[in-house]
C-alpha cells in the first residue's frame, strides 16, 4: 500500500518519516527515525520491551502503527535523559541498584516507570509492582527494579521538598 | 511478526465513519488495537483497509443517565478507570477494569473494543454481561440496539454486521432504594493475564441486610460468560452470610461445563468458579455481612 509521510513529535522534537500503513511505531521509531533505545521483544504485545509514552501515557508500540501517531506526542527512553546526555535520576538509580543485567526490558521498565512516578511520586512496593506488571525481565527477578524506583521516588521528593525526608 | 499490507483511514466523525465502513468491503475498524494489532501480526487478521475510530470524539463518552449508564465505545479503559461517574454509579466495572491487562494495555485499550472483541475471558464482557448492558450498533442507514446475550454469539464472535460499528453501551443503573455492593474475582497465572476463571457479583441490599436483588456471572466455565439465575434466585429474599454465599455458590456447579486445557482442569475450574462466586457475593455483601462462622 501507498507509503505516507508522517509527522509527529519524538522526544519535544517534531520528526517525520516516510512509512506503510502496516508499519508499527515500534518499527518507525527504529528504523526511519533511528531511534533505537526503545527496544523490540514480542512483537505482539506481551513483553513490554517497546514500551513508549504516547500522549505521556505508556504504551506498547509494538500494537500502534505509526500511521495512528500521526499528530501525536512521542516520549522514547532517549527523551529520559537531559539535554546534556546526563542519566535521569531514575536512570542513576537503576544503576546505582543493579536494576538491569542485560539490559534487554530495560527501556521499557524506565518508560512505565517515569510514567509511574509523573503521576504517583510517592508509591509503595504494590504499586510498583503494579505499574511494572506489563513488562518482563528475565534476569533482575524484579527485586533491584522495585528498589530503584523507590529509591528515584525518594530521591525526586528530597529534590522537591527540600527538608521533608532525612 | 508483521501485519500484511493494508489500506488506512481515520475518519473524523461518526458520519464520515460509517460512510467509509458501508462503501467498503474487507474493512475492519480498529479502537485500541490490543487485540487485532496481535492478530494482524500473526496474520490471523488480514483486513484491506483499517478504519481508525480513535479520532471520533462522539465515541469517547461517559454519561450519566437515569437508568444506566452510557459508555462511548471507544472510551480508553484507563479513561473508565478513571472516571468518577464509574466509579460512583457503575461500581462493578470499577472493580473489574484493574484487572484488564496492564497499565501500558489499559491506555489503548476501550471498553467497546472487548466487548466486539468478544474474548470469553475478557472482564469488561463478563460484566457486560452480569448486568446485561444494551449495546448501540450504528450503520449509516440508522442504528439498533441489542441485549448484550443478543450480540455475543460465542467465543470471538458476535452478531455485529460488516457495515456497523458499536458506538455506545449502556450499563443499567439499579435506582432502587437499598445499598448497591458488587464483588470481582479471578485466578490468572499472573496479575494482569487471561483469566483463568472470574466470577462478578452485585446485590441490592435493603436496611436489614436482606438481598433485593442479584445479578452474578461467571467467566470460562461455558463457552462464554454465565449469568447464574439459580444462583440468584438463592440469595434473593436472603440475609447474606457465609453459609448463605456458600450454599448459593455451589449452585453453580449444576449450571457450568467446564473445560480442562493446559492452565487448568475442569475439576480445578469447577472449584474456582464456586470459590470465587462465593467470595464475589461476600464482597457484595460488604463488610457488614452477618455471621462468619464456619459449618461445623
């Protein structure tokens, strides 16, 4: 079918490329606009590798086609990280607790849970657990995961309400 | 893992919408996508042209009417969730949406879309069916409305013609006087996965405790979800306790076939179902419930 030229925003930026109808955001997001962090697991929606912020709502890109993003808002795991390449508080403290081995879901993790933390800053184990339900990993257990974003948590509300935890 | 080619259009309005869907043939409308998208990667879906309804804010609803109340269908589940008018007058569906898929699923998928979907262990469809939601079927030569038993015609399957779309439904309200408490139970392997067995529960409770009126289904132990008149019929004129949700329940038994496959057995179904109805009337009940001993 006739290729389309297709504009949205990716990150704050607006980005365009050129795709099928049958290709899906995930596809576009890696292939025309080489934005590769996001990554492809499934392909059919169980993994939640290819998780992505539509709208700033997480979603899987692998169930969108990007002719349906069109207009949209886009926020990948390279939107994450500021401008100067710095790693997100959240991003640190993944690191900071061993919260990834291979690396493989990891982009997916840190989308759910930015998406998590915009709405909720102060969450328990369950809601962690929760937010991060739809995303498989196969080497962490999910432990140093729930650590790190408790521990981002933490670290966003000493940064915001100076005084207010030890 | 890639849908085979397919022509796109996403109409503006319902009008425009319906126009596409009657001029075109092999058309298929996608809402959230959660489910065809899957499908249309394997290829168990081929559609020559997608018609995108995402952008028809008429379909996006939630409205609170005197008898019911009236869901678009497109409304994103996530949005459902949300809504506090759902929450206040459809508490059923309130407690039966967390347990749709996952947050990244819940903010594509719409609660129109699993019930045309018609996936016998869907939550939205089963509660559909517990209180016997009327759904609106547009085409463009008018619309009609059918009882949801009447849409459902099996497992993936429902009497929704080529050139229709489902535009609304429309979950009853129960008006009468009385205290309203529903109950939602499953097992799944894991949070947010198919149900193995679900079980949704509401009963109008007067002054006394006493049951007025009940409505409970039953998801995956027939072919599709199972409203349980038997069931009803015990624990209406009822004060609600232990022995009553449990002698209640077990008149299930007689009403369901289950089947065995690889996540369960019948047998294993068939005491899940009676264990999770039971604990979906409890619910109902409310905290207030009577009793709490144990036979013996």
């Amino acid at each position: 079918m006739a290729e389309r030229n297709i504009r949205l925003r990716v990150n704050g930026a607006t980005s365009e490329g050129i795709a099928e109808p049958r290709v899906t955001l995930l596809d576009f997001l890696r292939d025309t606009l080489r934005l590769t962090g996001t990554h492809m697991g499934c392909e059919h929606g169980i993994c939640g590798a290819c998780t992505v912020m539509f709208d700033g709502a997480p979603v899987r890109s692998c169930l969108i086609f990007a002719v349906q993003a069109e207009g949209h808002d886009i926020t990948t795991v390279e939107g994450l990280a500021d401008e100067a390449g710095e790693l997100s508080v959240l991003q640190d403290c993944f690191w900071e607790t061993h919260a990834l081995q291979c690396g493989y879901c990891t982009p997916g993790m840190l989308i759910a849970a930015q998406a998590l933390l915009h709405r909720n800053n102060d969450p328990d184990d369950d809601e962690i657990r929760d937010a991060i339900s739809g995303n498989l990993c196969r080497c962490t257990g999910y432990g140093q995961i729930v650590e790190a974003i408790r521990l981002a948590a933490d670290r966003l509300n000493q940064r915001t309400n100076p005084g207010d935890r030890p | 893992m890639k849908a085979a080619a397919f022509d796109y259009t996403r109409p503006r309005d319902l009008p425009g919408l319906l126009r596409q869907l009657s001029g075109s043939t092999d058309a298929k409308i996608i809402a959230g996508g959660q489910s065809l998208v899957p499908m249309m990667a394997m290829r168990l879906v081929r559609p020559a042209l997608l018609v995108d309804i995402n952008d028809v804010q008429d379909l996006q609803n939630i409205t609170l009417e005197d008898d019911c109340v009236a869901i678009g269908a497109c409304t994103r589940q996530a949005d459902a969730e949300a809504s506090e008018v759902i929450r206040q007058h459809l508490p059923l569906l309130a407690k039966a949406l967390p347990f749709v898929g996952h947050d990244q699923t819940r903010n594509r998928g719409t609660v129109g879309g699993s019930l045309a979907h018609a996936d016998p262990s869907a939550e939205i469809v089963l509660v559909a069916v517990t209180l016997q939601a009327e759904l609106t079927l547009a085409r463009a030569d008018g619309e009609r409305s059918a009882a949801t038993d009447d849409f459902l015609d099996g497992p993936m399957t429902t009497t929704l013609e080529e050139d229709e779309c489902l535009t609304a439904i429309r979950f009853p309200r129960w008006t009468e006087a009385g205290r309203v408490g529903v109950g939602f139970h499953e097992v799944s392997p894991r949070a947010g996965d198919f149900a193995v067995v679900a079980a949704a529960a509401q009963l109008l409770l007067d002054d006394d405790g006493v049951c007025r009126r009940a409505a409970v289904a039953v998801a995956n132990t027939t072919p599709m979800p199972l409203r349980l008149a038997a069931v009803e019929n015990a624990l209406v004129g009822a004060a609600i306790d232990q022995n009553t949700a449990r002698d209640a329940a077990a008149l299930a038994g007689a009403l369901i076939d289950p089947p065995s496959d690889l996540h369960a057995s019948a047998a294993g179904r068939r005491h899940m179902a009676r264990t999770l109805i039971e604990r979906a009337i409890l619910d109902a009940a409310g905290p207030a419930v009577a009793g709490g001993q144990t036979h013996g």
